[in-house]
C-alpha cells in the first residue's frame, strides 16, 4: 500500500491496524467493529447471542454511533425484544460520531416499535420549559415532543447584556454573592461556557471575590497543557535564570533538542553550580553539542535574548503575541490535527487577552502566581464551572449560561464548517443547558470581546430570539462607565407576532429607536459616527475615527 495511492491519514490508520493485529492487541473502537464483523461472519456465534440476550435495553440511544448500531441491529435481528432510551433534542455529541439519525428513525428500523414520549417534567419551572421547547422547535431534525410540568410558574429567564467579559463575569459572581448571603448552596449554581476559553474572566472574578470554585471536566484555565507552555515562555524572557520556564519550553515546539542534549545541559549546570540556560550557553561556547541539537539551541538562546530587549519598548499584550508567534507555538497548534487543537488556540488567544489588564509582563507573572496558589479544599461548598458538554446530565438550582453571542454561541467554526446540521447540534446544545436549571436560569451576552489585543464587537446569538419571550426579561447592564442600566418585561411590552419576533428579536433593539440611515449617533468606545443600516438588534455605523463597525443598538446614544 503506496503512499500515493492513498490520503495520509487512510494510510496511517491501514498502518496503525496492522501493527494491532501483529501485536494481537485492540483498541476501544476494535471492540465494536470486530465484534460486528464476528457475528456477521459467524453465524453460530451470532445465535449463541441471541438466545444468551433475551432482552435489549439501550440507554442514551441519541448517542450511538453507526458501530454501535449495526451491532444493536444484528443482536436484535432475532426478534429479541430491544428497549431504547434517548431523548433526540439533547444529542450533542456528532462530533465525537454520534447520529441523531438512529433514534429519528427507529420506528422505520424496527417495525413495530411502540414509542412512550415522557414529557412530564419534574425538574425545571414552567418558563425554563416553555424558553427550552421554543427554541427546540426551530429544529427541523426531531421527533416533537411537549414538554409540561406540575412544578410552580417560578421566575423568569434574566437576559442581560454586558460590556464586555470582564462585565459579564463580574454581574454573574455578583449574583452569585448575593444568592449565596440569601444561604442558597455554592454547590447549586453552575456556570456552564461554550468553549473552555471562556472560564478564564470567571476564575479570576471568583478568586478575587474569594468564592470557592471547581472546574468540572477539565483543568483551570492557568493549569492547562498550553497556558503552561506560554507562561513558561514568558518567565523566561522575564526570568533568565528560569530552569523549570527553560527546561519546559526547550524543546517546544520541536527543535532537535533531545533527551540526551537536555541530561549533557544537566551536567553542566551541576559541575558548574549553574542554571540550566546558563549551562546551555556554556555547552555552545564549549563546543559540546553538534548538528540539530547546536543549531535549535543557539537560535532559542538568540531569541530569548532579543525578547529581553524588545519587552521595554512593546505593550505587555503585543510581546506575549509576538514570542508566542515567533517561537513557532502558536503555529505547532494551528498544525496540530488533533479535535483539541482548536480550543487550545482559544485559550492562548484569552491568556494574550489577559494580559492587556497589566502594564507589564512582570505584574502579570505575579499575578498568575498567585491565581495558581489559589487550591481549596474539594470537599467545601463550591461553585461549579464547566461547559455545556460536559453539564449534559446534571442539574442545578441556579444556572448561568455566558457568552450567548454569535460565532462564540452557536461557534462560528462549527457553522462554517457544518452548516445547518451544526446550528442544529448547537441550537440542542443550548436546549440542554436551559434544562440544567431549576428554578433559576440567566443568560448573558456581551458587546466586545478581545480576540488577541483587538476588541472584537459582538451581536446577541441568534438563539435569543428563537425563544419565546414571555419567559424573558431583558436587562442592558453597562458599568457605570459605559452608560446607564435598563430592564424590558417581553411578556409585558412585546405584541409582536412569533414570526415578527423571530426576525426582528432580541427586545433592547425593538426599544432602541436607531432605525433612519445616515442618522448621527454616539458610542462610549467609538466615539461618533453615522448609521449606515439597522438589521434587528444590531446596526453598522461608520465611525468618524473608528471606521465601520456593527454595534448593538442599544448601546448607541443619539446626537443632536
């Protein structure tokens, strides 16, 4: 089998199965696949199954994958009584194989097939219900079903609009602060994210709060593989005697630099009561390393030393880019094909946003020396941190979704590269963390967001106006920097038709009153600028300094 004849990665994986089946070994996937191909094969095993399983039951059948159920299907081909369970709005998980195809069609698989819909609720208020069923009836691959509840009418979904993600961690731990002093558990509220990136605002406004957290499925934002690595980076530019910062980051990304160069830099440091870089410049003047290993090493120690000098004269933020990108990290993780790649991009593009807070890399490191010390004890009471994946089964008296606006919910990469199947996993998606809540549900959006060192203006997620808005209330919450502070009742003042309020929705734009192109208005960021057209809560303005930029409406103030 030529490379030629194949894509790399058929021929790696043709590769990878020869080498199990030399070693008499399997993987987890093998498990499923070889047994499928036993029992078809073998018909007097498949019949020895089939009178073992007398009865089938299949929990969570919306996240089977095609394996799973071509297995399913022979197991039960016998007339063995299968029972599947499975809710269709919740699957979430087509990126890791699942098919929403199988429990859509199961009627058609298995003829015969009695469907039970359990649509009685016993968890969620009548609003979070009514908000979740009318933004899962926009999708069009489902089976319908409706939900109801005996649970009291309870309080409204609270949508507000923030600043920026520094606003909008800080009016979530607020509210957290203040349901916590009305004694309601730390450990019955959860704040669950689209993308991991996004805890980082909310980890640091808890710690300085002192509200105790947990991160659920994952590390803390400041303990992650490629945080690490680029705080790593920093130290030591910052730190030149750094050995932990320079072993780290030595031979990442790759420079030729091996296990056997890193013990020879070892010795050396130890004969010469030396740190590590020190030993490292010391073995190229001595001649002591030669080929890949030489080179890697005398062009890090270069650009380590050229950083050093560079940093006085840039702006915390734009160095921290620059040595990311310049040392080929940032690049080793947009070639890197791996499903985490993405969201470790992410996260080096919120650690670079961080660091515009401070006015030097060297406050920052302190900083993040002391957010990493911050450990507590696992047993307390907590608040929970987690994303919507991984809430999927849980549930809490008090929820707060963040970051509802476009291209960060529903993600931007998972519309462009899937399309209306994606929006749909990601319309379920945000089904599922409305019915993690209780009695309590905020969703929160803000306004600017920074990508890198750029500000980055947001519009409300779509989603927001798939929901009916009886169950609503609006609120414009800008710190007092930024403008005053207004909250709207959609279940009061809004008469418009479900389809007038499917196009023209979220409500702050309907109150705005910015609708006439070419008229003169005002942005606390932007400054002054003219309206060059208004679509539903969002407007274009040319700015006079700032150039063209689409703007929430409600944050723009008229002029004279």
């Amino acid at each position: 089998m030529s490379q030629g004849t194949l894509p790399s990665f058929q021929n790696i994986y043709s590769q990878y199965q020869e080498r199990l089946r030399i070693l008499n070994a399997v993987d987890f996937g093998d498990l499923i696949l070889h047994m499928i191909t036993i029992l078809k094969n073998h018909p007097d095993v498949l019949a020895y199954y089939h009178k073992k399983f007398k009865f089938i039951l299949v929990d969570e059948y919306q996240d089977t994958n095609v394996a799973q159920y071509l297995w399913l299907r022979l197991l039960a081909q016998n007339g063995q009584p299968i029972c599947c369970v499975g809710d269709d709005d919740q699957s979430i998980y087509g990126w890791r194989g699942a098919e929403i195809k199988n429990i859509l069609r199961f009627e058609k698989d298995f003829p015969g097939a009695k469907t039970i819909r359990l649509e009685q609720n016993y968890r969620s208020t009548p609003h979070i219900l009514g908000a979740a069923s009318s933004l899962i009836s926009q999708n069009s691959e489902r089976l319908g079903k409706t939900l109801w509840t005996e649970v009291p009418e309870g309080e409204k979904i609270r949508v507000t609009g923030v600043w920026s993600s520094d606003e909008e961690a800080r009016f979530v731990c607020d509210e957290i602060e203040n349901l916590h002093r009305k004694k309601h558990l730390l450990s019955q509220m959860a704040i669950l994210v689209r993308a991991g990136f996004q805890t980082r605002s909310f980890e640091e406004r808890l710690i300085s709060l002192g509200i105790p957290y947990r991160v659920i499925g994952g590390a803390r934002f400041y303990e992650r593989l490629e945080i690490r690595d680029a705080i790593a980076y920093l130290r030591i530019v910052m730190q030149p005697r750094d050995g932990l910062a320079f072993e780290r980051i030595l031979n990442t990304p790759r420079r030729g630099i091996g296990p056997t160069t890193l013990q020879v830099l070892h010795d050396i440091a130890r004969q010469n009561e030396c740190s590590l870089p020190e030993a490292a410049f010391a073995a190229l003047q001595e001649g002591q390393l030669k080929g890949a290993a030489c080179k890697g090493l005398k062009d890090l120690l270069f650009n380590l030393e050229r950083w050093r000098q560079q940093t006085p004269q840039e702006k915390p933020a734009d160095m921290a880019k620059l040595i990311l990108d310049e040392s080929g990290y940032t690049g080793m993780w947009r070639q890197d094909k791996s499903p985490e790649a993405p969201g470790r991009l992410e996260n080096l593009k919120e650690f670079v946003a961080a660091i515009q807070e401070f006015p030097t890399l060297a406050g920052f490191l302190e900083h993040i020396s002391l957010v990493m010390e911050n450990t507590r004890d696992t047993q307390e009471d907590q608040v929970l941190l987690m994303t919507l994946h991984g809430s999927k089964g849980l549930e809490f008296e008090t929820v707060f979704l963040a970051g509802w606006e476009e291209n960060v919910f529903p993600h931007g990469r998972v519309l462009s590269e899937e399309g209306t199947l994606g929006l749909e996993e990601e319309r379920r998606l945000a089904y599922v963390g409305i019915t993690r809540a209780r009695a309590r549900l905020f969703i929160t959006y803000a306004i600017n967001r920074q990508i890198y060192n750029q500000w980055v203006s947001s519009i409300p997620s779509r989603f927001l106006s798939e929901i009916d808005p009886q169950h609503l209330l609006w609120e414009s919450k800008e710190s007092t920097s930024h403008g005053s502070q207004n909250t709207y009742d959609l279940g009061q003042t809004s008469s418009f038709s479900k389809a007038e309020r499917k196009a023209s929705s979220p409500a702050p734009a309907l109150l705005s009153g910015f609708s006439r192109k070419g008229e003169r208005v005002f942005h606390d960021k932007f400054g002054y600028g003219s309206i060059l057209s208004t679509a539903g809560n969002s407007s274009e303005v040319s700015f006079d300094k700032a150039g063209v930029k689409k703007i929430m409406t409600s944050f723009l103030k008229s002029t004279p």
